[in-house]
C-alpha cells in the first residue's frame, strides 16, 4: 500500500513539474517575441522558442532544489535584485546593438534572450513557490481548526450535559470558553441516597494545554471520588496525580462539595473563587480547604460543613466571572455578582445562571471578545424555586 502511495505521489510530481515546465515554455516564448520583435520590428519565432523559452525552462529546474527553501527576506530581495540587473543588462545589450552587425545582433540576442528568460524563470519560480507555501499554510490552518473543532465536541461532550434530576434540589450548570477548548470544569455527580456532589475546577493557562490538563483533572477526580468519596482523600489524590504528572507551572484552582437531601453541605475549596451562599440578606463566601491542586505533593485538604436551608441558593463560579472586563478595563466583580445573586435569589438556578450571564454581557458591551472562560454552577433546593 505504502509503495503504491508513493508511486502515484511521485506520478503527481512529474505532472506538476511538467505543468510548470509548459507554463515557463509559454511565457518564455512569449517574452522572447515581444523583445525580438521589438529588436527587429517583425516576428522571429524561432530564437523565441529556443532562447526564451529554454531559458525560462532551464532556470526553473534550477532554483527547484534550494529556492524554496529561502526564507522571505532572502528570497525576495534575491529575486526583485536579479530582475532588476538582469534587466537593465537586457536593455543595455538590446539598445546598444549595431544595426550593419549581423553576427553582432546575434551574438547579443543570443545572450539577452536566455537572460531574460532566466529572470522570467525566478520570477515564475517565485510566484510557485510562494503560492504553495501559502496553499500548505491554509492546509495546515484548516486542519488545525477541524482538529480543534473535534477536541471542542469531545470536551463539551465530556463535560456534564445533562445533570441528575434530584426531587429535592435543583441545578443548573453553564461553560462557555473563550477559545475552541478551554480549561473550565464542572461535574455534578448523583451520590444515590447520600445526595450528590458536585464541583468547579480552573486550571491554569488558556486554550489547548489547558483543555488537555482539565480532562486529566475530571478523570483524576472521577475516579478518585469512585475509590474514596471523602472530600479531603479526593482533593489529596488529584493534588499528588497532578504533582507527578505535570509541570510546575501547571495546577487548577478547584472547589467540591455534597449536598445532602437534609440539607447538609460539605466542602473542600482548594484555592478556588469562593462560592457565594445566599441564606438570608447578602451572599456568604464559602472560603477554606487548601492550597490548588498540583502544586505541591504534600499538601493537605480539610473538610468545612454547614447546614443549607430550603431558601439557600447556592452559587459557584469560575474567575472568567468576575475578571470580565469592558471597554475601560473595569473588572465585573463580586459586588456585581452579589448584587444580581440576591436579586434573583427567588428565581430557578437557569434565571439566575441566565442573569449572571447577561449581566457580564451588559458591563462588557455589546460584540465584546471573551478574554477567559466562564463556568457557572447553581444549586438550589426544587421547593423554593419559582
């Protein structure tokens, strides 16, 4: 098969080759009979033909092995610097002719007409060459963005579409990345008659690396809550995980928490955002765990609890929230996020989701670039909601 490949590769090749050979062989002769007539005010066909057109020929096979592997600035210069000489010395030897000289006429179209066709070949040479590296570029820019495309459905499909219908607790979770893949992380899991659990991670960087160091913190984390679903053995697992399989600079802020049907929360913030708690007036912030996860193989993770109410509302969030910028560089900020918290606080976890989305929409304006990804996750007990 591999051999087969490679003789209709090399079969493309020829033909190509042939195809640029016939494209200099016009052009060459073309050229070539415009300057003759132009030298003797008729047509002479055949010193086009044979000047001109090898000529061009000829140089283009030439500049085939090295000239295009010349960077840009080399090449270009090289290429408008040989037009040019060797154009003046085409006219020098075309005008400076001896009319009564025949032999001399010759003799200097002889040498004016290679070289014309020579600079016709660099020329044509150049105008290929870039026009291919220009063609593998658009290639290679179009495959990488079907390759984003996918590893973007894969994420999307491995981030948490639809969550657990509890009777006792509603939910709503929302990731929205400010590139093809991002580093954003939410999971809500259904712990059976213990409640669920749920969590919002942020690793750090943008785009791709970070994409690939969310998915190693969801499967790290999945199958370390399948082994031990204490909150503080989780958060030590995927810390010493991401310690041995990661650089330094690479770690995730992470917050995880259960949810019991009584109303019962426990939780690990590991450097995360605190999420805000609305139980009465104005938003508590759920602060205390650890340190993020992946930065040093010895940390430890302890455990806070406390009790949520039938009219508590529970919302965590990544920083793309509250670091969202407008056209001043002013941060949308937690006072912001607070103050459309308790104002939706009645309403179901999608009106608030929506609220905060649209309110991050209204303070960066209209048709503004997101600069980090957004992830929100509201909880909330199904009694309340309206």
């Amino acid at each position: 098969m591999s051999t087969e490949v490679e003789v209709l590769g090399a079969d493309a090749n020829t033909r190509a080759g042939l195809r640029q050979d016939l494209v200099a062989f016009v052009f060459g002769s073309a050229l070539a009979l415009i300057l003759l007539w132009y030298i003797h005010g008729n047509w002479q066909p055949n010193w086009a033909l044979v000047c001109g057109a090898v000529g061009g020929i000829i140089t283009r096979r030439w500049v085939r092995p090295s000239y295009a592997t010349f960077p840009d600035y080399i090449r270009r210069p090289v290429s408008i610097g040989v037009i040019v000489l060797g154009t003046v010395f085409a006219a020098w030897a075309t005008l400076a002719r001896e009319p009564l000289s025949v032999w001399l006429l010759r003799w200097r179209e002889a040498v004016t007409l290679p070289i014309l066709g020579g600079i016709l070949g660099l020329g044509l040479a150049s105008v290929i060459y870039s026009h291919r590296r220009l063609e593998r570029e658009i290639e290679d820019k179009k495959r990488l963005e079907d390759d984003l495309a996918m590893a973007s459905r894969i994420q999307q499909s491995l981030l948490q579409t639809r969550v657990p219908e509890r009777s006792w607790v509603e939910t709503h979770a929302v990731n929205l990345a400010s590139r093809q893949v991002g580093g954003d992380y939410y999971e809500i899991i259904d712990s059976g008659p213990t409640g669920i659990c749920f969590a919002v991670g942020d690793v750090s960087g943008k785009g791709v690396p970070a994409a690939l160091l969310m998915s190693s913190l969801q499967s790290a984390f999945l199958a370390a809550y399948a082994i031990d679903p204490r909150l503080d053995r989780v958060c030590t697992i995927v810390n010493q995980f991401l310690v041995r399989k990661t650089t330094p600079e690479r770690y995730a802020t992470f917050f995880v928490g259960q949810l019991s049907p009584e109303g019962h929360l426990t939780y690990v913030n590991a450097g995360h955002n605190p999420p805000l708690l609305m139980d009465g007036d104005d938003p508590e912030r759920l602060f205390g765990g650890g340190l993020p996860l992946g930065l040093f193989g010895d940390s430890e993770y302890t455990v806070h609890e406390r009790h949520i109410s039938e009219t508590s509302v529970l919302l965590a969030y990544t920083d793309g929230v509250t670091e969202a910028t407008n056209a001043r560089d002013e941060e949308f900020g937690e006072s912001r996020l607070s103050r459309l918290m308790t104002a939706y606080s009645g309403g179901k976890a999608v009106d608030i989701a929506s609220a905060v989305l649209e309110g991050i929409r209204s303070h960066s304006g209209s048709g503004a670039a997101q600069h980090d990804d957004i992830t929100l996750l509201v909880l909330r007990p199904r009694a309340r909601a309206s």
